[in-house]
C-alpha cells in the first residue's frame, strides 16, 4: 500500500513538471510559433528516472535497517549486569578515591583510610606505616595529575558481590623522609609516571552505594 501511495506521488510530480515546462514555454507572442507541448515518451522518461532514483533510495533504507547492533564485549556485558551503573560517575569517584587513599595513606591518616578501604586491606597498610614510624621515616605524595583511568575487569559473584578493577597512570611526586627531615628516597623535582592496578568491592544488595578498595597492584 505505501508504494502505491509512491507512484500516485512521483505521477502528481511528473504533472506538476509538465505544467511547468508547460506554462514557460507556452508564453510567447501570437506571431512567435508555439513550443511544442511535452511528449508522453518524454514524461515517461521522467517518471522512469524519478523510480529508479525512489527505488534506489529504498534498497539503501532497507539496508541500513538490516545492520545488526554492535555486539558488547563481555566487561560491558558484566557491567551492565550492576543495577543503576554509570562508568563515567564511578570513575569519577575512583578517581577522587584514589587520590584521597594515597595522600591520607602518605600522612599515616588510618581515620580516612578505614572509611575507603577494606580491612583486610586496612591491616597491611599499618603494618607498613608502623614500619615506618618505627624507622622514623615520613613519606609526601604530591599527585600531579591523571593521563588515564579505566576499568580493565568486571566480575560479579553468585552472592551479589561486584569487584571491578581500574588501571591508574598518573603522574607523581614521592619523597621519603629520615628523621632528619632529609629525602632519602625519591627527587621533588623528578615527576614519576605511575600504573597502579587498583580492585574495588562493593556488595549489590546493600544499601550503601560506597565501593571499598580491596587490593593494590603495580
């Protein structure tokens, strides 16, 4: 029905040029002979041209139509398995975490790490921190910027346990400190191009919406 509809169209378009072709070269002086109407094979050439072009049209539609959808690569698949996910947010705030983890972890601040951090992770940066305090040593972490910040790796558990994985490159300042407040490890003036391979958990059925990092890999 709606090719029929088509053709009934694409004829009214044939008449509206005939009638145009019509009224401009009809309109001479009475001396001046009169130009001679448009013939019916010529309409008919016309109308040929104006359905070859319509179908060509509909061939290229019906094509488009036909392209199968991009196939999701299997962490997408596993990402949107995560109700209410938005990779950009959650990057935005693994971001943020990353770098209040690392300063608050320079500083020795456990109050702000048990708040991001899981505890099983928890115990083996005190053990490092007490190793320093013990050594007298002090650390500064100056974050620089990020170059990249993506997830690598998606997994969720039969008990509703998400972890994803993010690879961080930053740039950095890190400097280790003697009690004599002289640098012992590291150059203020020398900026370092870090990858860290952080793993963040979060429990699905929970209320809580905060991801805990649970491991650190360089």
């Amino acid at each position: 029905m709606a090719h029929f509809f088509d053709i009934i169209i694409l004829l009214l378009v044939v008449v509206v040029i005939y009638s145009k072709l019509k009224s401009v070269l009809g309109t001479r002086p009475s001396e001046t002979p009169k130009a001679t109407p448009l013939s019916e094979e010529s309409a008919a050439k016309i109308f040929d041209i104006i359905m070859a072009e319509n179908a060509k049209n509909i061939q290229q539609n019906n094509v488009q139509d036909i392209t199968p959808p991009a196939e999701l690569t299997p962490l997408q698949e596993e990402l949107k398995k995560i109700p209410n996910f938005n990779e950009d947010t959650f990057l935005n705030g693994a971001r943020q975490a990353f770098e209040i983890i690392i300063t608050a972890f320079a500083k020795g601040d456990i109050e702000t790490l048990e708040a991001l951090v899981s505890p099983k992770l928890i115990k083996k940066f005190q053990e490092v921190l007490h190793q320093r305090q013990t050594d007298g040593i002090t650390a500064e972490t100056d974050l620089i910027c990020f170059r990249t910040a993506e997830i690598t790796d998606a997994k969720i558990s039969k008990n509703n346990i998400a972890k994803l994985s993010v690879k961080f490159e930053t740039e950095q300042v890190n400097l280790l400190k003697n009690s004599e407040d002289k640098v012992i490890e590291g150059d203020e003036n020398f900026v370092q191009n870090i990858t860290d391979n952080w793993t963040f958990e979060r429990n699905l059925t929970s209320t809580n919406p905060n991801w805990l990092l649970i491991s650190t890999k360089k």
